[in-house]
C-alpha cells in the first residue's frame, strides 16, 4: 500500500466532504491521500474466501474527521476492479465505491521484499479518475510514534460516511499499528481527487509505503438521523 498526502488548506476540501463531518487538521492544515493497494484473502470471519471478493486492486482518495472523540477517515471516493465488491460495499455500508480497471505489477512476487517496485494504473470506468505510478519502499518500517504527523494520519480505527439524508455512520475497524516505511513514488499521472473538484497542490507529497495490513471491519452504525 501505498499513502500519498497532501497538505490543503480547510476550504479546499470542505466542499468535497459532507457537513457534518469536521475536517481534522495537524498544525493548521487539512490532509488529503490518495491511496492505491491490493486487498488479498477478503472473506466473512470463519468462512473461506469466494471468488471474485477476495482479491482485487483498490484506490482510496481519504481525508480524516472525528466525532465523539473517535478519529476516523472520511473516503471521497473508493475505486475497486471487483464489480461483485464494488456492488456490496455500496449496498452494505453506504461508501462511495466506483468500478474501476486496474493493473499491478511488481518486480517480485513477494511483496514484503525490501526494494520491490510495484508499478500501479487505474481508471475509473465511465469517468476521469485515473492513477498511473511507480512506488517501492525507502527504509525500514516503524510503527507511527503517537502525537506524530504519521500517527495522526493513519492510526485511525474508524470509518464515516453520510449518506444523501444527512445520516452519519460509522464502522469500526481493527488492526495492529501501521508499520510504516518511508517511500519513493514517481506518479505519472493523478487525477483521483478531479471527480470531486479538488485540485491537488504543486508540491511533492508525504510518501509512506506498508507492506501489509491485516484488517477486521465490522458492522456500520448509525450515530446520528
């Protein structure tokens, strides 16, 4: 997995995200990552993986809120190249999930292995977003000091979204803490945040790189009506 964060000012993003959700912000200024990976091994707890939901390339556009003293991630977009996952994540918990084609490539099959480049596309299909890069992990991994920038971005064990009468929900989620790993990322085209009229500042972003991730998602719950 790859994180690509840009700092934006507050009024940049507030139009993309719902009003009821704050923007969080570290030193002042609202963040915002595009986030390509692999999921491998999707399956309901205590039951064998099914074909066609297990594996597939995803790539998140997320920017982070808090409510009722929960940090939680707020996903502008969610693009999948399983049309069976795109389907039930929309239906089951409300995320804007988008079909989209996609392709990876690695310089080994082992992707734990230190140095590997993977060489990542997507487009959605029926619209604009799309991705092109090449990334590889820049160092050893750790795990996100608390009060760091890297903790406030990724150490967050819930999701929000609203849906289109304004009701809040929130699914939690569980899992050890990011190893994290410097990155090295050159990205030949991006236009992931264009769909929802962000321009993405000129500037290098803050590039972090993890190996695996093993996650538990559970159900969503409505917090508010």
């Amino acid at each position: 997995m790859l994180f690509a964060h840009w700092a934006m000012p507050v009024g940049a993003l507030r139009p993309a995200v719902p009003p009821e959700l704050p923007i969080d912000t570290f030193d002042g200024r609202a963040w915002i990552a595009v986030a390509p990976f692999e999921v491998t091994g999707l399956r309901l707890r205590g039951t064998p993986a099914l074909p066609g939901l297990a594996r597939f390339a995803e790539t998140n556009v997320r920017t982070y809120t808090t409510l009722d003293g929960r940090p939680g991630v707020h996903f502008l977009s969610l693009d999948a190249a399983s049309r069976a996952a795109v389907a039930a994540a929309r239906r089951l918990y409300g995320l804007p999930y988008f079909l989209a084609r996609m392709t990876i490539e690695r310089s080994d099959d082992t992707i734990e292995r230190s140095g590997d480049t993977i060489a990542y596309a997507t487009r959605r299909v029926g619209g604009d977003a799309a991705l092109r890069v090449r990334y590889r992990p820049a160092g050893p991994a750790a795990e996100p000091r608390p009060g760091s920038l890297e903790h406030f971005l990724v150490e967050r064990y819930s999701l929000y979204a609203v849906d289109a009468r304004g009701r809040v929900r929130r699914t939690d989620i569980r899992h050890r803490p990011w190893p994290l790993q410097p990155a090295a990322a050159e990205i030949e085209l991006n236009t992931m945040t264009a769909p929802d009229g962000i321009a993405l500042p000129d500037e290098a972003p803050l590039l972090h790189y993890a190996a695996r991730q093993d996650v538990l998602v559970g159900p969503p719950r409505r917090l508010r009506t």
